[in-house]
C-alpha cells in the first residue's frame, strides 16, 4: 500500500481494535511515503497517541505482574532480573490493588510454580507475596489457605531450611489471625459475607499442627515452629474472655504428642529432630495451657492424662521407655511446676529416678541427674533426694568420664546444697576449695566443642557456686578475708564497668537484638525484663550509647519497653531515655515514628514520659523531658492530652521550669511554650497557676550569654500570653 492516506485510515481501524502495535506501523509507514505538512503532523499524533497506549498498558498492574512472573519462572533469566522481579512482587502482594490483582488473575496458581522450583529465592519471594495479600483480608485469607492447602503449607513449614520455614510459619500466622477476626479489618460488604465461619479451618490448622509435633518427617526447625503459633494462638490472650475451648480442644487431642516432645532423648536413637531450643518451648507450651485451664475438673483431666501417659511408659523391663517418661516428668516440671510436683508423688517416679543414678548407663544416669535437678526446686521433694541420691551424685561426679554427666552432676549437687540450707560437705568434696569446681565450669563453658545443652548447665553451675559455699562461713570467720570483702565491694563498681566494656566489645549488643527479634515462645515478659535490665546496665556510660545505637541496641528496646512486666517496662524505658539523650532519634530508632504511638488512645506511653520527667535521677529526668519536648512541639493534641494522662503533670512542669541542672529547666521551659502555643484554653489554665510566677521570675532576669537560651523561652512564653490577651505588660511611669 503506497497511499498516506488510506495507511493512515489502517492505523485508524487498528487503533479502534486496540491493537496500538499494528497501528503504529501503519502511521510510521504513511509518514515515510507523505510528503503533506499537514497531514504529517497528525500521522506523528496518532502515532504518539499508539505509544502512550502501549506505555499505559506495560506500566499497568495486571501487565506488571505478568512481567515479574514470566522473569521468574524463567530458567535463563539473569540472576539479577529475577531478585529484581521477586523483590517487585512482594511489595506489590502489600499493597492492596497489586494483591486484588495477583489474585484475580491467576496469581495464587503461578506462585505455587515458583515454591514448587524449591529454589530457596523463589520460594521467600512467593511465601512472602503470599503473606502480604493475606494481611488484613479474611476472604482472600480463606480462599488462600483452601487453594494451598494446610498439609502443603505445613510440609514447607518442615522443610530444614530456617528462613523459609519463618517465611512459611509466618505466612500461617497472618492466616490465622485474619481468621481470628486481628486483621486490619479494611474489608466490609459482600466480600465479608462470602467468609464461611472459621471455626472449622482454625481447628484444621491447630489439628495439623499437632501432628508436625510427633512426625519424624519434620525438621527441628519446623517443629519449632508449630510450637511457637500453639503457644501464640492457643491460649487466651485476655483471662476475661471466658472461651478458652481452643486450649481444651489441644488438651483433649494433642496434649499426649506435645508430651512425646518433651519426653524426647537427643542421644537416644529413634529420636525426633530437634532442635536446642524445641524441648524447653515444649515445656512452655505446657505450662501456657496448664495457666489457661478455668476450673479444677479441667486441671484434673489435664493431669489424668500426663499420669496415663507415664503409666503407659514405666517399665522396670524396657529402661528406654522408663527414661523417656522420667524425661517427659522433666519437662513438665520446666512447665506446670504445680502438676510436676504432682507427677513426682505418683507411685514408684521418685525411687526410679533415684535408682536410674545407679546404672551403668550413662544415658540413664545423664536422663536421672537433669530429673533430680529440676526436681530439687520443690523443698519437699528435695529433701528425699538429699537424703537419697546426694552420695549417687558424688560418685557419679567422681567416676564418670563423660563431661555431659560430670556437669550435671555438679549441678545437681549444688541446687541440692542450696535446698537443704546447707553445703552437704561440697566443700570436702571439693577438697576444701569451691574455686576450684568454678574453674571446671568454667573450662565447661568455653568449650565451643562441648554441645550448647552441656555448656548452659556450666552457666547454672557457675550461678550456684557464685551464690554458695565457702563465702557463706568461711568468709564470716575469718576476719583477713571479711576485710578482702569490704576491699572488692569497695571496687565493685570498677568490676562492673570492666566487665560491661568486656562484653560490649564482644558484641553483646546484636546478641541481645537477635534474642528481641526472634520469634519464639522462649521469649517470656521474663526474659524481656533481664534482657531490659543488661540494656539498662549498658547504658550507664554515655560513651557507650553510640556503640549500643550502632548495633541495633535502640530499636531493640522500643518493643521491650512497650511489652512485658511493669518492672521490665520500665527498665527499657528508662535505657531508652538514656539512648534519646545523647543521639539523633531519626538513627537511634530508625523507621520509628514515636509521635503517632502516642497520640493513640489506650496506652500508657504519654504518662510514662511525663512521670519519668519528675524522677530523681537527673540524668533520666534530662531525656524524658527532651522527649516531652519534641513530642509536644511536633503534635499539639499531645499538649492537651498531657494535662490529662496524670493528676502530677503540673507539679512536675513547675520542677522542671525551676530546676537547678539548665538543661533540664530549659526543656521543662520548652514543654511550657509548646502548651501555651498549642491553644489559647491551655494557656489560660496554665495562667491561672503557680506557674505565671515561674516563667515571670525567669524571664525578668537580666541578659547573660549562659543562660539567655533559658531566659529567651520564659520571655518567649510570657509573650505569648500577652498575644492571647491573658496578661497585659507592665505601664511604665
């Protein structure tokens, strides 16, 4: 075709079928043979009119989305494409138009082809789209669960592989919580009608849970998992809420595997995989649903099925089920401290565990020792240990050459010390000096080619020996060695310091941000609390802080300070405040926005800082109050909400507008300002006090270049004031 014109009215009817390809060509090939200026220009129209339709087209979602799926399931991609195109979709599955479109096109299907690559990126990149398009929707949380299904999702959740087992277990998590009815609640309608009641699927995965728990197909890792969503999803979050049949729903159906876990033997062939960590969770999980139990007919079933289950076990002719069910008596006692000291008085527990200290086995005695331990906590039971097993222990000790029992067996001894009110001859036993047992826990503990298991009963050692023994008589009597006590106490705050830079220059720090971050039901309030408090006795040192900051110390402490005990809340809070003192917010917390949290109605956070703010710690007083400072200058709901949090806020604003140390009293001015700027009502209730006088005293001193920053704010204030009309300047004469 040689004509301009009729390419030109091709291109038109190509354009008309969208086919914005076809028609380019027709308008380009119109304009090489046209030689009309006129009609040159508008063929260059229509064809820029086809380009930005193919633009439009490839920068859309759906074409988006096919893009990153044909890169990926393309084995001749380049590497750096495919992460490229895996990072794309994960954000796109956040964002709820791009999940809306991963979905409804057939999305769902082709991230099942790439976990089924079992490439370890692909299958992150897919987990982790999978979990953002879960977020906040329950109906494409349930269509998603059904599509894939809880046996797949759980065996990838097994695989021994830890980053895409925490993909996929929390991927399971946000599942359930949108079945919980804790999602973001966005989605109203008939999208919310087409939901089924969840019940059913919540008792399908909590089922398929439970079995993970006793299969020998699933990896340490994997199973720790499924411990860690029981103990999160389980048990009732609040004890108000008087529903807790989910916890006896696991009881009645799974609380016999969850004791086959914790009855578990490492060094027993046929043994489950396992992790360092999966017997003590085990134990935790126990104890959680021991705690979630409401009434004494529910404790009774709970502890009739621990006491058939070691029934079921004891065996004077098999010792290998015998053990496993003194094992599974240890792990309760870890838990419910209550049923195991019960499960200790069923008949025939105790003389096993006694005469297991006797065999020639050394797993038996390995098993008996770590019972007798955690069954010397209760007074009672451990005066028949005393009285029974302390001589087996010091043979045991002295004989074995296996270090995993000798350690356990110097544990026991002590905590057996510490119970009965006395050393029990730990001091002949350890030819009159307890310095050298420390020593041997010590070489223990260093010892990287001893198992971690072995190496923390070194740690417990060490704490019954610092705690015990010679120091408690010898000391006393011996008047030189009272007088080297006062000495060492005199120097304890340089020990202190030194071990504190010691351990700081180890990297302690990361260490305790790892422990923060992990995802693991061995993180009680408790442990938050002793974590809180080795962050509080980091930060004494001012110097220190950067170093604190710079391992991820300060985002740490945000959720420590936000969750746990009171005590450990405090804690946190108070290193917080040390950190924010010293350092820029924006690279102490990074990505936290610390205003928005506080201005959300049902929290404490606002109270916390103002009372912090009337501390007698100066130092914590300065922060708190540089705090109150940038929270009240940045929101001014803030300022209003302040005077309600607590009955002292005006108290602690006086002391700090008249403190001695000019820093503090500098904040405390400014925390003023940013009130009476906020509204013209706080201003004038702010007038109407003591605090007129303050602000007037301040500001009528005379100019001096090291306190003007002071003087200026007060001024600044009173001016303010004068602006709203509430107070008039003095008439000169």
């Amino acid at each position: 075709m040689e004509d301009p014109i009729q390419l030109k009215e091709e291109g038109n009817k190509y354009f008309q079928a969208s086919d914005y390809e076809r028609a380019a060509q027709s308008y380009t090939q119109a304009m090489k043979l046209n030689k009309d200026r006129a009609l040159q220009a508008v063929l260059y129209r229509n064809r820029a009119a086809c380009f930005l339709k193919r633009l439009r087209i490839q920068f859309s979602t759906d074409m988006r989305v096919q893009k990153m799926f044909e890169i990926l399931l393309d084995e001749n991609s380049e590497k750096e494409k495919r992460e490229k195109a895996a990072n794309n979709l994960i954000v796109l599955g956040r964002e709820e138009a791009g999940a809306e479109r991963i979905f409804q096109n057939n999305g769902v299907s082709l991230l099942l082809q790439l976990i089924e690559t079992k490439n370890a990126e692909l299958v992150l990149a897919a987990v982790r789209t999978l979990s953002g398009m879960c977020t906040g929707h329950k109906a494409r949380a349930t269509a998603i669960l059904h599509y894939l299904g809880i046996d797949s999702i759980c065996m990838w959740m097994s695989v021994d592989n830890e980053e895409i087992s925490l993909a996929v277990c929390n991927l399971l998590q946000t599942i359930t919580d949108c079945l919980l009815g804790q999602g973001k609640e966005e989605h109203h309608g008939k999208e919310e009608a087409l939901v089924l009641d969840t019940k059913k699927d919540l008792k399908m995965i909590t089922t398929r849970l439970l079995d993970m728990l006793v299969s020998k197909n699933v990896s340490g890792q994997g199973r720790d998992r499924a411990l860690n969503l029981l103990n999160k999803n389980i048990p009732r979050q609040d004890l108000k809420d008087h529903d807790n049949s989910r916890t006896t729903f696991v009881i009645d159906n799974g609380l016999k595997k969850i004791l086959k876990v914790v009855g578990q033997i490492p060094e027993m062939p046929g043994c489950l995989p396992l992790t360092e960590n999966t017997q003590l969770t085990a134990s935790i999980l126990l104890n959680k649903l021991y705690d979630d139990l409401r009434c004494d007919p529910e404790r009774d079933n709970y502890r009739m099925i621990c006491e058939e289950y070691i029934k079921s076990k004891i065996d004077p002719q098999n010792m290998d089920k015998t053990l496993h069910a003194i094992q599974m008596v240890s792990g309760v006692l870890q838990g419910p401290f209550e049923l195991g000291n019960k499960l200790l008085g069923m008949k025939g527990v105790m003389e096993m565990m006694v005469a297991l200290c006797g065999s020639e086995r050394e797993i038996d005695q390995l098993v008996a020792v770590e019972a007798l331990i955690h069954a010397s906590t209760k007074l009672s039971r451990a005066t028949f240990i005393i009285s029974n097993g302390i001589t087996l222990l010091k043979e045991i000790y002295k004989k074995t050459k296996n270090e995993k029992i000798k350690i356990r067996a110097l544990v026991g001894l002590c905590k057996l010390g510490s119970a009965g009110g006395t050393d029990y001859g730990l001091r002949q036993f350890a030819e009159g000096s307890t310095e050298k047992l420390a020593k041997q826990c010590r070489k223990w503990l260093c010892n990287t080619s001893i198992d971690a298991r072995t190496r923390k009963w070194a740690v417990e050692g060490l704490a019954y020996l610092t705690l015990d023994a010679d120091v408690k008589d010898d000391f006393v009597e011996d008047e030189q060695a009272l007088q080297a006590m006062f000495e060492l106490a005199k120097d304890k705050k340089d020990f202190v310091v030194k071990r504190v830079k010691r351990l700081l220059k180890a990297g302690v720090v990361s260490a305790l941000a790892c422990m923060v971050k992990a995802d693991s039901a061995i993180l009680t309030d408790q442990s938050k609390e002793l974590i809180a408090r080795v962050f509080l006795a980091l930060c004494e040192d001012p110097k220190d802080r950067g170093t604190i900051v710079a391992q991820g110390g300060g985002k740490a402490l945000i959720p420590l300070a936000v969750e746990g005990t009171d005590v450990g809340k405090i804690k946190a809070s108070h290193a917080l405040a040390k950190i924010a003192a010293i350092s820029n917010p924006d690279i102490a917390f990074p990505g936290e926005r610390v205003q928005e949290r506080f201005v959300a109605d049902g929290n404490d956070r606002l109270k916390l800082v103002v009372l912090l703010c009337g501390e007698d710690d100066e130092k914590v007083q300065k922060a708190a109050a540089g705090a109150l400072a940038m929270l009240t200058a940045a929101q001014k709901k803030l300022c209003s909400k302040m005077t309600e949090v607590t009955t002292q806020w005006l108290e602690i604003l006086q002391r700090l507008c008249l403190h001695d140390n000019m820093e503090v009293q500098h904040r405390g001015l400014v925390i003023a300002f940013n009130l009476i700027g906020a509204n013209k009502e706080l201003a004038k209730k702010l007038v109407e006090t003591e605090l007129l006088e303050i602000l007037t005293f301040v500001g009528k001193q005379e100019d001096d270049p090291k306190k003007q920053h002071v003087i200026n704010v007060a001024r600044d204030c009173l001016a303010k004031c004068m602006d709203y009309g509430l107070i008039k300047p003095l008439s000169r004469a």
